[in-house]
C-alpha cells in the first residue's frame, strides 16, 4: 500500500523538504503538499518590496517550478492537524489524510500583549505585507514636507528590523522624499546577543543611512498617532509620533497548531523536535520556525533562514526513510556565517572559511546575493536566479 506523505508550508522548510524528499523516496510514498499560497517566498529578501513593488516576482517562486509532477500541490489554509486520525483540517472544510506529517507552516509575529501593538502596526511576514508597508510609505512621504518629514517607525532591531529600516531610508533616498526613519530597541544595542563587532558595523551603517536608533527600552503601548516607550510608576513614557509603524520584534507559533496534540512550548506554541525532527508523536515531524528543534540541553536552533535551508534536505531524507522503515538521520545546525543588508550595503561576520570576522563593502554585498541566487537556483532555476541577482 503507497503511504501518503504530506508538507505543510511552502517557506524554506517546506519547499526545501518536499525537494529533498523527492531526491529520496521511491515508488512506496505519493507526496501531497500544501500551502496557503501557490508559491515560494524568499522570505529574507521581502524588505526589497518596501522599497520597489517590482522586486516581488523576482523572490516568489511558483511551487509548480519547485514540485516535481509526481507531487500534488493543494493549495488551502491549514485550521487544523488531527494526530489521532491523522488527517489535515483546511479552511474551505475539506481534510487531507497522511500517514507521515511535516509540519512547516513557519510563524507568526509575537505582540507580547502590549496594547494596541497588533491593531496598530504592520508586520514584515509575506508579500502583502510588504507591498501594505510600502503603499503606506509612500502615502505618507507624499503627504510630508521637509518641514513636516513623514515619521517611519520600525520596532526590533533583529535581522528583519534593521533591514527594514535600511529599506526605508533607501526608498527615501531614492526618492528624496521627506522621511525620518527610527529603529526602536528594547535591548541595549540593535542586533541583540550577536557579536559586538557585527553589531557596531551594523549600527555603523544604519547612522550613515540616516536611521535613528533608540535602544534600552521597550514599546509599552501604541495608539492610532503615537507609540510609547518605556515608562514606569516613576517615569512617563517617550512619546513618539508616526506615520508608519512596522514590528518585527519576535516570533510565536502558528494558531492552527494550538490544538494539535503534540509537545509544544507553552509560551510560543512552538513544536518540540527531537534532531531527527520527529515530535512526540512519531508520525508528525517539525521543521523550520514552526519547531524547537533540540541541539542539546536547553538549545534549539535558531529560527534563521539558514536554519531551515539546512534543516529541510535532512528532513524531506528522514521523510523518505521513515516510510521504508529505515533509521533516521539526526541534524545538528552549522552556522555558516551572517549576512545583513542596510540598504544596498550589507554587513558580513563568521563566514567561514573566510580569514575576516566582520566585513562589509561590495565582498559582503556579494555574498548576500550570492547565497540568495543559491537558493533560488536550488529550489527553481539557475535563470531565475540570474534575473534576481541586481534587485538582491
């Protein structure tokens, strides 16, 4: 009897996973994957669309270049995984059975509670979004005077926020428009619990681009006009005014996966997955941001684009062997280096086997295309990732 696998997600996990699985099975497994959205999206690119709307066909892939025929593509919203009679509930009500589950729906954005944060601001998730934060942008840069400049606000100084930031205040260059742009921080320097170094080269390049920088407090809460920052019993908040207001400060699990009986982190809803990405349920597997993939006592790899890259061709093989009942390949993250754009500069640090920790200029610039285009030709097509390389 041919067993029937199912990918859920068309993020790096998943269209990583379904191609290696792919490479790996044989005639015993048909392969059913579903996604929300009929293509791929190279997520750590999306900022460019907050600059240029016409970046977005350059990093969202057709599944039907990635999927090979054999495999059939649903396209549908996920409500919910039922492990007991192992099916996949959609939104339009139809189920999908399985009898081997991976699970790589990706996140969410965290909003921790703060009032009003969630009604308030965008967030940097998919291509909507992306194209909502720049239609706004420009709203308010064409509404602005230099008197008067539009106010951009960007919240968490992680990956997704400095390259956002970098982002706006290119589009203001390019433009000439009148934008202040201002990275906020809970944590006292941008790019929290990285190197030092990385993170002066960082907020070096984001004072040159023209980005204010406040760190060392949180977001309390935000309104319709103002966003308020810090504050206690003894000390009224900073006050800032905007226009704009993009939150890129955390992640949490997916809400489809809260009723999924599976072990998952209480506070982020996040899976459990043991380095062999099984879950507690020996039939579902987790990649990617959905999952807390264990790396030892109290560690988990990071949830990184690279991360899930390197995740997903181990993954879609334990896929292939566990349907034939072969023994599972464990997975054990290797960091390969960071690289961070600014605008159209870019920041790298560890590159390995590079003799340069930290570095920027047109090597790092380089780099950070080179391992986009690598990607796109890995999941696509070598030409597609030609046609990309300059919007990178």
């Amino acid at each position: 009897m041919t067993a029937q696998v199912v990918v859920l997600g068309s993020g790096y996990a998943g269209a990583g996973a379904v191609t290696s699985f792919e490479e790996a099975a044989d005639d015993s497994a048909e392969l059913t994957w579903i996604s929300e959205h009929d293509y791929h999206l190279v997520l750590h690119e999306a900022h460019r669309v907050v600059r240029d709307t016409n970046v977005a066909p350059k990093i969202s892939i057709p599944v039907d270049e990635i999927k090979p025929p054999e495999t059939t593509f649903t396209q549908g919203r996920v409500t919910g995984i039922d492990v007991d009679e192992r099916e996949i509930h959609l939104r339009d009500g139809k189920s999908v059975p399985y009898d081997y589950l991976l699970v790589a729906l990706g996140s969410r954005t965290a909003f921790y509670g703060i009032e009003g944060l969630e009604e308030h601001a965008h967030t940097l998730k998919s291509l909507d979004d992306a194209r909502e934060i720049h239609r706004d942008l420009a709203g308010a840069a064409g509404e602005a005077t230099r008197s008067d400049p539009a106010q951009v606000v960007v919240g968490g100084a992680g990956l997704s926020g400095i390259q956002t930031a970098g982002e706006v205040a290119a589009y203001r260059d390019d433009h000439r428009a009148p934008v202040d742009v201002t990275l906020v921080e809970g944590l006292d320097e941008v790019f929290p619990g990285n190197d030092p170094e990385l993170q002066g080269a960082l907020r070096k390049r984001l004072e040159a681009a023209g980005v204010d920088i406040m760190t060392g407090e949180f977001v309390s809460k935000v309104d319709a006009d103002t966003i308020y920052v810090g504050g206690g019993e003894d000390e009224d908040p900073t006050e800032l005014d905007y226009d704009v207001f993009v939150w890129t400060g955390g992640i949490t699990g997916q809400a489809e996966l809260e009723d999924a009986a599976v072990d998952k982190d209480d506070r982020s809803n996040r899976v459990y997955a043991d380095r062999d990405f099984r879950t507690s349920d020996d039939r579902v597997f987790a990649i990617g941001d959905t999952a807390l993939i264990e790396q030892g006592p109290e560690e988990f790899a990071p949830p990184t684009a690279q991360a899930a890259w390197q995740a997903a061709e181990v993954a879609g093989e334990n896929l292939a062997r566990a349907v034939e009942g072969r023994s599972l390949e464990t997975w054990t993250y290797d960091d390969k280096g960071t690289l961070i754009s600014v605008g159209d500069e870019a920041v790298a640090h560890g590159v390995d086997p590079l003799p340069i920790d930290t570095f920027g200029g047109v090597g790092a610039e380089l780099l950070k295309k080179a391992v986009a285009a690598r990607w796109i030709a890995d999941v696509s097509s070598l030409g597609r990732a030609i046609d990309a390389w300059s919007d990178m």
